[in-house]
C-alpha cells in the first residue's frame, strides 16, 4: 500500500549496472541499498587480469573522493590514472563482502562486473562571447545555456584579461538539468560525501575548474516542482565570482587587484562589517557574496537581522555606503550594468541606503 516501508531484500546486494562516464570515474549502480560502497578498499578493480589502482586517499581535494548516494544507489569510483575507450569490456570490478545490504547481507565477492559502456554527462556545448565554455546533458534546454552566456559575459564585460587568463586556466561553466542534480556533475560529485543538504552549484577554482549550477536557478523558475531553492539569490554570479576571483584574478600576472580583495576583506575584519554572515568566513565568500550584491541578487534576511548567512543589506547602493573599500575594489573588475533577464531585478524589502543609521 502506498506510504508502506519498502519490503527487505532477501538477496545480496548486486550491481545491475556499470559504465564510465570519464576517463577516471565509473559508476556502479546497485539494486538495493548498501553500505561500505564508497570505500575503495572494497573493491577490486583489474584490466585484462592485472590490478588496476582505484584513488585511495582521503586527503585529495574533494573532487576526487570515491563516492556512494544512497538516494540513487550509485557508487562512483575514480581511478588514479586516466583510460580511454580501449579498456571497454576489458575493465572489470569485484565488490568484496565488507559492502552489505539493511539486513547484513554481503556482496559476492566472486561475482565480476564487466565494464562494457560509456556514457558522457556532458553532450551539449555553448560558448559564451567571452570565451567561456558552457556544457550540460540532454536534460538542459539551449535557451538555458544562452541565458548563463548572458550572466557570465555581463559579468565579465569589463575585464576582459580576466575572461582569458580564465580561459587559459581551463574555466568551464556545467548546467545540471531539471531533472538532475549537483552531485550528476561529475567533478562535483564528491560533494554528496562531504555535504550533508542538496546544493545548487559550486565554483571553479584551481584543481578543479568547473563552475556547477542549476538550470532551475538559472532560468528562475520559482513555481513547481522544479523550482529553485534560492529564488531571489543568483546561485550563478556567486559560484562564478569564485571562479572569477580563484581561476581569475588570482592567476593575472599583475596582482593589484587581487592585493584589492585582500585590502577589503582586512579592512572588514578589522571594522567588524557584515556580522554574523558566512561571507566573513574566508576572503573568497567576501569576494563571491559581494559580487551577489553588486549584481543585486542576493537575498536579504527573512527578519531583516544579521541572521547567520544573510543580513539586511543585498544592493550596489547599499554597499557603496556600508563597505566603500568592498565597493571600489569590484568597480575595478565588474561593469555598473544590472544583469540581463531574468536577473535584472530583485526585491528589496528595505532600502537602507541613506539611512545606514537604522541598521539593526
């Protein structure tokens, strides 16, 4: 009946299905359950008989964990070395009986999983005017990629040396599709081991420079079941200021502008502006949040407090008064231009420009 438990397996967990999706990772999935399916101790991997080494290490950036989502039941196993297509059907996994199923049954160590199939997350490309690449799956409209082209080549119209030593560092823009999520990217995928909530995008830095975003951000789409969690905030312009700034403005030859983030983000520890909120976390979320409200699409607090995350102030003009050194530190990198449609306007609830006074 509907809303019952699901019924247990009586039969050991099993993969029913495998295939590459890049030169490094493959996928598992299973048909049930299990646990221990994201350690890559337990799994034996071999080309034409011979061990082939899987990533062990624990202490890599996050982008190369071994990885298992329960919700999809899929393990992603990335291999140390890259493969091309030859190894198809000549790759095999054995799954060891330390991954078991709810009731404490074990997979067959005797069963061999033959690799025979590859599939590419990304199938459709734009480029942005800048330069950029945009890539996404079949589940992502081309309207929704020319919509990220417009943000990004807003966001980058006024630095163009910026755009291309990006460019050279690799920077790439992965849409995930209405029906996809953050975690089907698959340099982002080790961010389902790590994080412990759904996201709708990461930004690209050095080591890994994919910036991930969700079309539903991108489009807007506040209705439904695929809307976005974050209705009045560009998920986009955040992620991608960190690209900006890390794959960016870190990596220019002449450093002025990056000595300029680093000034602003000192001068607001120090006079203790934006209290409360993760942006004064570290210098690259007071970098990414204030390009947010430079655009004007961050969102504002839900009581209009300091809440933790978010605070009261979310415009350039507010910004202009209450941190100066922030604002003169981005007009040296973005256009005075809003963003296009349909991020070119925001609600604010309360406008405090001109009255910084009555800041709670």
């Amino acid at each position: 009946m509907k809303g019952d438990p699901p019924m247990p397996h009586t039969n050991p967990p099993r993969v029913i299905f495998s295939q590459m999706i890049d030169s490094r990772r493959i996928e598992l999935y299973w048909d049930q359950e299990v646990k221990g399916a994201a350690d890559p101790r337990h799994f034996r991997l071999s080309l034409d008989g011979h061990p082939l080494p899987l990533m062990e290490r624990t202490d890599v950036e996050w982008n190369l964990l071994n990885v298992y989502e329960p919700i999809k039941k899929r393990s992603t196993l990335i291999t140390r070395e890259p493969l091309d297509f030859t190894v198809l059907g000549r790759l095999t996994i054995r799954a060891d009986s330390a991954i078991v199923n709810r009731q404490g049954q074990q997979a067959d160590p005797e069963v061999e999983i033959v690799v025979n199939n590859w599939h590419y997350q990304y199938t459709q490309f734009t480029n942005c005017h800048c330069g950029i690449p945009i890539e996404s799956s079949d589940d992502v409209k081309h309207h929704t990629r020319l919509l990220a082209a417009d943000l990004i080549d807003t966001m980058l119209s006024a630095s163009p040396q910026v755009a291309k030593t990006m460019i050279a560092e690799g920077a790439r823009v992965a849409i995930y599709g209405l029906h996809e999520d953050v975690y089907d990217i698959p340099e982002h995928r080790g961010g389902a081991q790590i994080m412990d909530r759904p996201v709708e995008g990461y930004g690209g830095m050095i080591g890994d420079p994919v910036t991930s975003i969700s079309a539903a951000n991108i489009e807007r789409i506040t209705e439904g079941v695929h809307q976005t969690r974050y209705p009045n905030e560009s998920i986009l312009a955040h992620e991608f200021g960190h690209a900006i700034h890390l794959l960016g403005i870190n990596r220019l030859e002449d450093q002025s502008l990056a000595h300029q983030i680093q000034t602003a983000y000192s001068h607001a520890q120090e006079t203790g502006l934006w209290p409360h909120t993760y942006l004064m976390g570290n210098i690259e979320e007071y970098f990414a949040t204030l390009t947010s409200k430079w655009f004007n699409v961050m969102a504002e607090s839900a009581d209009d407090n300091w809440d933790g995350v978010r605070g009261p102030l979310n415009t350039r003009n507010e910004l202009r008064e209450y941190d100066p050194t922030g604002y003169d530190m981005l007009a040296d990198i973005y256009p005075q231009t809003a963003l296009p449609y349909p991020w070119n306007t925001n609600p604010v609830n309360h406008d405090y420009s001109g009255h910084m006074d009555q800041l709670p």
